[in-house]
C-alpha cells in the first residue's frame, strides 16, 4: 500500500501540473507547458529504465531458479538411491543377524552334546580299570571302545571350534556391515539437509522474485499515467487557455505555524516517516463523517477519486502552493470552486485507506512537498 502511494504521488505531482495550468496567465502558459511536457517525458524514460533492469533482474533470477530446480532434482534423485541402499543394508543386516542366532543355537548344542560325553568319560576314568576287566567284552574289544569314545570328544571339539571360527567371521562381517549402514544413514541425512537447503533457496529465491513482478507491475502502472498525462498535456499545449480559476487567498509563505487543522485527530502517520517508503503528508485518524475544513483559501483544482487515495481534493493557494486532503468519504466541493479559510470542503471516511478512517494531508509549497506539521497551529488537531 505505501509503495503504490509513493508512485503515485508522483503523479499527484502532474495533477496539480496539468489541472493548474488554468490559474497561469496566458502569456506564460505555453512555456509552462512544454516545461511541464519534458519533465513528464524525462519520467516516463526513467520508468522504462526502471522496468528493463527489472525484466533483467527478473530473467536472471528465473535462470538461478532453473539451476535450484535442478539440484533439488539431482539431490532428491541421490536421496531415493541411497534409501534404496540404506534399505538392502538393513535387510541383509537382518538376515545376518537371523544367520548368527541359529549358529549360537548349534554351538550351545554341540557343547551339551559335548558335555554329556565328557561326564560318561570322566566316569568311566573315575572307576578305573575294573569295568573293563570284569566286562563280558574281550580286552581288544574293550580299548577300542574306549578309544572310540575318545575319538568322539575329539571330533566334537574340533568341530565346536570351527563353529567358533565361524561365528567370529559372522561377526565381523557383521560389524562391517553394521558400518556401512551407517555410512549410508550419514550420507541419507547429508543429502536430505542438502535438499532442504536448497528448497529453502529456491523459496527465498521465488519471494524475490514475486518483489521484483511486483515492483514492475506498479512501474508498468506508474508508466501508463505518465504517457497518459504526457498526452493531456500535449493536447492542452493545442488548446485555447482555459478561463482561470478564481479565489482570494493571499500569500501562503506567512502562515507557517497559524494554519488551523483540516480535521480535528490523533496524528497517525507523519510526514517522511520510515517505512516501505517516506510519508509525502501526514494521516489524522478520525471518526466517519467529520467535516474536513480547508486550511487556507483557494480554489479547487481536483475534486474526485484518486487511485491509491480515494476521494481527493487539491486546492490551490496561489504560485506553486496547493494542500491535498484525501481519503474522504464525500466532497462538497467541485473544481473550479472558491473555498475560504476554515470552510467544509468533505467529510473523513476510509475510501482507498488500508488503515481505516483517517485523513491523509499534504502541504506543497512552492512545488515540493512539505511537513505539514510545521504549518498547523501546535495542538490545533491534537498530536
């Protein structure tokens, strides 16, 4: 809203050029003109400036988000292959897991297999020779029985060791295959921060490029007024000079500081305040239909609706001195009227305010605009 008021103030500038080419007398009227024509010109050079190092900082971006897009593509396309991976790791991690429990089974089998040859041994030496002397079986018989027993407890061992063997290389194919899974955990969340790294980029990216559109569109709307007024200018350049508009004001230089108020309110808004842009006037917050006064006599140059500023009317005080009240909810003056000092000229509203009721005012002198503060009586209004 404060961007499209600063470019348009710019052109409440031209208004009060071209509608008060009426109150100049005839002899300097064309020289005005045409000064007026090569300023109007020399701004709509330096709009179209302004738009095609926009349109190049636009392309530009666009090209950035181009290559954004296609890392995020390549990232996401790296993400999907190593989740796959990552995926593979875990179940081969899993059958292997499954591979070493039903190896443990085994060995902790064999062991009490083991163990239970080794109790029948270890009686069989606790009683000595008397079984085996005092048994049916022949001598030969005997000892080879017992070296066969033998033979079993020796194979039982060797074969618990190479199950040990082999549990150990389970095992370390297990821990490496344990870090590779969280090699690729690492490399799943990199590529995932990476992505959304670059997401974020391409946000920021896309938010400035909406600005820069944006910053366009009103150029390309401020441009569009400017060729408009260049063309009322050039065709008031071709016409009679219209009959003048008549007021008694008296000279303006002298009333800074005693001006009355235009609407008695809390002052809002001031005038150059910071923000998107610098205040041209101030904005009095006031209740709905309160009579707005003019400050000082004149006559009425703009009485109408203005984009940006709703109701508006712009009065003019003599040389290069005019006021503008807008955001009014009706005008009970027309142009080419005579206004007095303290005289209803409308009455508040909210018409093209984006903050409710108030009363934006401007005080120009001698073409440029001014605080209006310093020429309003101190509390007159209430600050």
């Amino acid at each position: 809203m404060m961007k499209h008021r600063f470019l348009w103030s710019a052109v409440i500038c031209l208004v009060c050029a071209v509608i008060g080419q009426g109150l100049a007398v005839p002899s300097s009227r064309a020289s005005k003109l045409e000064q007026d024509l090569r300023k109007t010109r020399k701004k709509i050079q330096t709009e179209k400036q302004a738009i095609k190092k926009l349109q190049s900082k636009s392309r530009n971006l666009l090209k950035s988000l181009e290559d954004v897009d296609k890392e995020i593509v390549a990232a996401e396309r790296k993400h999907r292959v190593s989740k796959a991976k990552m995926a593979d790791l875990q179940q081969e991690k899993k059958e292997m897991t499954k591979e070493l429990r039903a190896l443990e089974g085994r060995i902790e089998e064999q062991r009490n297999n083991q163990g239970r040859r080794l109790v029948a041994y270890y009686r069989l030496g606790k009683a000595g020779m008397l079984p085996l002397i005092f048994s049916d079986a022949s001598p030969p018989e005997k000892f080879r029985n017992l070296d066969a027993l033998k033979g079993i407890l020796v194979s039982d061992w060797q074969r618990i060791e190479a199950f040990h063997e082999l549990l150990e290389e389970k095992e370390r194919l297990n821990a490496g295959l344990q870090e590779r899974l969280e090699a690729e955990k690492a490399l799943v969340e990199k590529l995932r921060s990476r992505k959304t790294a670059l997401e974020a980029k391409r946000q920021e990216k896309s938010t400035l490029l909406f600005g820069i559109e944006q910053d366009r569109k009103l150029h390309e709307r401020l441009l569009e007024e400017l060729e408009q007024a260049a063309k009322a200018l050039k065709k008031k350049m071709q016409q009679k000079p219209p009959s003048p508009v008549v007021f008694e004001g008296g000279d303006l230089r002298g009333q800074k500081g005693k001006l009355p108020w235009p609407v008695r309110g809390k002052v809002y808004r001031r005038f150059d305040q910071p923000g998107a842009v610098r205040s041209k006037g101030i904005d009095i917050k006031t209740e709905p239909g309160v009579p707005v006064r003019a400050v000082w006599g004149g006559g009425v140059v703009y009485a109408d609706w203005f984009r940006g500023y709703g109701k508006l009317m712009i009065i003019h005080h003599g040389e290069k001195d005019y006021t503008v009240v807008a955001h009014m909810s009706q005008l009970t003056k027309r142009r080419g009227e005579r206004v007095e000092t303290g005289e209803i000229v409308g009455h508040a509203g909210d018409t093209g305010s984006m903050d409710g009721c108030l009363v934006h005012f401007e005080i120009w002198h001698e073409g440029r605009a001014d605080n209006p503060l310093k020429w309003l009586q101190r509390g007159g209004g209430g600050r």
